[in-house]
C-alpha cells in the first residue's frame, strides 16, 4: 500500500455533494469519505470486488480524525443529509473510537439525517444505545444469497448476521439502507439479475431504501484480477434496468442506484450510444421512482444482451464470452 503523508491523514479522502432522498424527499447531501484504519474484514480476507482498503491507513490516530472533521465541517454548508463513509464501519470503534463517535455525529448541527455504513457485527445495543437521533444506517449485504454471500463476495459474515442487525435498527426506528452488489463474479449475467431481484425482495423487509451497486471493477481486487483474464464483465445497463423494473414490483422501500464507473469498461455499461441515456434514467428513477421512465429505451445492443445471457447458459459458463469470442481482448 502507498505511504500516506501525515498531512493526507489529517484530510479527509474526499468531500463531494450530491442529491439523496429523506422521507420522499429530495434534498441536498454532503458527503466525506473520513480515512480511518479502514475495515478490519479488508485486512484479513477482504470482499472479492472492494479495493477501499487503498484509502485507508493504519497510522490514522485520533487526532488526525478529529483534524479531518474540522475540515469536512468547515465545507459543510447546512445540507439536510450528511453521509459519513470511512471505507469500513463507522461503528467499529477501531475505526472511530467510541469517544469521537457523537462528536462526529453532532457536528453536522443543521442535518436531518446522518448516514454512515456499518457492517452487521457492530450493530448492538451497545453501539446503538444513546446514538444521535438522526442517524441512519447503511448495510452492504450484497446478495440474500448465503452461497454467494460466502463463495463469490466472500462477504465474511451471514445473510443471518444481516437479519439480526436489520431487525435491531427496525426495531429502534433507525432508518436501514441496503447496498446490493449487482453481479458478484462467477455469476452470469442472467444469474445475476435474479439474484439481484431476489434480493431486493428479502432486503426489503427491514429497509427503508435498497441501493443497487453495479460491480465497479477496483483494482487489486479478485474481480479485477477475473476481468484482466476476460473472465468476468461488469454488468449490462440492461441487466440494471431489468433489476429496478422486476425489483420494484417485489418491495414498498425506495430503490436506487447511482453506479460508480457507469459507462466505462470498468463499470456498468452497454455500448457508447446508449450509455448516458440509460445512465440518466437509471437516475431519475432513483428520485421519482416512476417506472413509465425506464420504458422504451431502445438500442442496438439490447440484442447482444440477450444473445449473451442465451450464450452464457448454453455454455454454462460465467465468462465474458463477448470478449473471448472477439478477436481484440483489450486489457487496460
Ligand atoms: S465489508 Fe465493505 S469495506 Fe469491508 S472489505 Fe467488504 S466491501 Fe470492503
Ligand atoms: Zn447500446
């Protein structure tokens, strides 16, 4: 890993602002991404398609913590949503230690909500007693298939690990947003848009929103070592587009997506005359969730999307089967 300097440990990875939705309504959001130690999973075995580790540092102490805050908080301009990612769990207290916790949550005077990520093991009465009101809580469960959870995302923790801490949060009225990864390796293209539907469905039940994350390809993961073979391909729009469509039809929460790396080959795409525009529909069904948006869109390669998905069952294989039967493999 690159050596941070110690004035990147007193800075947060980055700070952005974009639209999220409270209770129905859109409304601005400020997001900092605080480099802590990172998640404790991603030192060990890691998720197969997560490269965060990268901006995390072990030499994070809690000074530089407190240092990266007055800087997030000195550009933080009274949005109603405030997103705190640390690359890991905001609610183990390696990352965050337990006496910064509410100092940090507190900052943000004027926000309604104050969203972080945590994986399950730290959702606990402990953790959860006393926490600011405003907090909401976003889960990465990926897929509400325990087989795949296990073999292909290698999660390190259970589908059951999930309930328990989602029915916690429901159980406390702490809003739950649930991150789905679309198409974890080794699943074909048509494997992936079932389990992605299937999982909206389970996830559903405990969350208020259901956040579909189309594989980035990070570098230095086990998805980006597969997709330099020509053994794995980031999914379709199309897949994404089906995934929103059917998904909608299984769960009363908010479904959305805002896919990282959409239209490039390291990301969600199709093909270059239809990227965008799937890419702004996907965004506006985010927001408004009317699936009369997602309707009609035609492109050329909606054929080849289908011939893939045939192909692959036919040969019963996961692999790109595009780029393997193309004459160009193209490695970047
Ligand atoms: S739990 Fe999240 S941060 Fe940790 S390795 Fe997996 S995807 Fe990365
Ligand atoms: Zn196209």
């Amino acid at each position: 890993m690159a050596r941070t300097s110690t004035e990147d440990l007193k800075s947060p990875v980055s700070i952005w602002r974009e639209q999220d939705v409270i209770d129905g309504r859109k409304v601005d959001a400020f997001v900092a991404i605080l480099r802590t130690r990172g998640c404790w999973w991603s030192w060990q075995k890691g998720c197969t398609m997560c490269g965060y580790n990268a901006a995390s540092s072990r030499a994070v102490t809690p000074e530089h913590l407190r240092a990266q805050l007055q800087k997030a908080v000195q550009r933080y301009q009274g949005e109603p949503m405030v997103k705190l990612y640390t690359s890991g769990s905001f609610l183990d207290p390696e990352e965050v230690p337990l006496a910064l916790r509410a100092e940090i949550l507190s900052s943000f005077g004027t926000a309604e909500r104050v969203l972080f990520e945590s994986r399950p093991e730290f959702i606990t009465s402990t953790n959860l007693d006393g926490i600011d009101p405003r907090s909401a809580v976003a889960i990465g469960l990926e897929t509400a298939n325990g087989e795949y959870l296990r073999r292909c995302v290698r999660k390190g923790f259970t589908v059951s690990d999930y309930a328990k801490a989602a029915e916690m949060l429901l159980e406390r009225k702490i809003p739950l947003r649930t991150y789905l990864l679309l198409k974890p390796p080794y699943l074909s293209e048509r494997a992936a848009v079932e389990d992605a539907i299937a999982s909206i469905g389970f996830a559903g039940r405990f969350s208020e929103s259901v956040s579909i994350n189309p594989v980035n390809v990070q570098r230095d993961t086990v998805v980006d070592a597969l997709w330099r073979r020509g053994n794995y391909r980031p999914p379709w729009l199309w897949s994404l587009v089906e995934v929103l469509r059917q998904g909608k039809t299984v769960t009363s929460a908010r479904i959305m997506s805002s896919p990282s790396g959409g239209g490039t080959p390291r990301g969600v795409h199709n093909c270059d005359r239809c990227d965008r525009k799937i890419l702004d529909a996907v965004l506006r069904f985010s927001f408004d969730q009317d699936l009369d948006g997602l309707e009609g869109m035609e492109c050329g390669c909606r054929q080849e999307w289908t011939a893939v998905m045939d192909l692959q069952d036919a040969m019963g294989t996961a692999v790109d089967v595009a780029r393997y039967l193309s004459d160009e493999l193209e490695f970047e």
